[in-house]
C-alpha cells in the first residue's frame, strides 16, 4: 500500500511585515465581488476581497475606497482613475499583516482569527539578490478578551 505524506495543515501567515505578489483576479462585475489573489515569497497565500456592491445594488463606497487605495497603491501610480482587474496581476505589495480574533459566531465560546492587511505601500517585489531575507517576527495572536476593538476608519477622508 502507498504512503501518503501529510501536511502541517492551514497555518495563518505569521503577523508582521510581509511582501504579496498579486498572482490572480477575480471579478463577478455582476455581483460586485473582487477577489484578489497574493502569494508571498515563501508560499503563503491570502485572498483579500471586497464587496463594491450593497445587497441593494448600490455601490459600496467603503469597499470602492478601499480597493481604490490598495490598486493604487499596488500598481504605484496615484493618478489612476479606472483600470481593468487583470492589471494588478504580477505586481506586488508590502503590507503589515494583523491577527483579529474574535468570538465565533457559529460556535459561541470558540474564537476565530482573521488575518488584516494593514499600512500597505508598494513594493518592487521580492530579495532575489540571495541575501538573507529575515523573516517576519510572529506575534503570539491575543486572546479575544485581549483584542483591541478596532476604531473605523474613514478611508474616503484619507483618499480625498
């Protein structure tokens, strides 16, 4: 009988600075579902997803925003007024990534950790030059009783 070899399982990539390369797009411009696909150098992936439209079909000006800053910021210019979702990928972004742990609403006295991407900047991408890179330093993700509520930023002001 044939062995098969196991993985460690999901892990949540670690908190600390981190530089994604954008590998896929996808848009359900139907739906206003975006998703956008980031690997980093080591093989951690993330998909970070936005929602530009309300269950109304109104636009979501919040989620409008935040996609505006992170292509912007991704693809370096801060000029752009539309681009086309494909245009992002292969291009890459530095972003402090977060743990937010909260209660689990499906198991009520479980927690659950999302992974923020935080203060994102451009990036020219990955140290190919064979240097060591260092890797992020992991925080111990905190407790649900531990975690700071977030304070609601105002992305609009911050683009204005």
């Amino acid at each position: 009988m044939a062995k098969i070899g196991l993985t460690e399982g999901f892990t949540l990539i670690p908190e600390g600075t981190h530089v994604f390369q954008i590998t896929d797009v996808k848009y359900k411009e139907d739906f206003g579902k975006l998703e956008v696909y980031m690997q980093t150098q080591t093989g951690s992936k993330h998909i970070e997803r936005f929602s530009l439209l309300k269950s109304d079909g109104s636009p979501n000006e919040g989620a409008y925003n935040a996609f505006s800053y992170f292509a912007k910021t991704a693809l370096g210019n801060f000029d752009l007024t539309e681009i086309d979702h494909t245009d992002l990928i292969g291009h890459f972004i530095e972003c402090d990534v977060e743990h937010d742990v909260q209660e689990n609403k499906r198991k009520p006295g479980q927690t659950i950790t999302f992974v923020r991407l935080a203060d994102k900047r451009q990036s020219n991408g990955w140290d190919t030059s064979g240097n060591t890179v260092t890797a992020p330093t992991a925080k111990t993700a905190p407790t649900a009783s531990q975690a700071a509520p977030k304070t609601p930023m105002d992305l609009a002001a911050l683009l204005g």
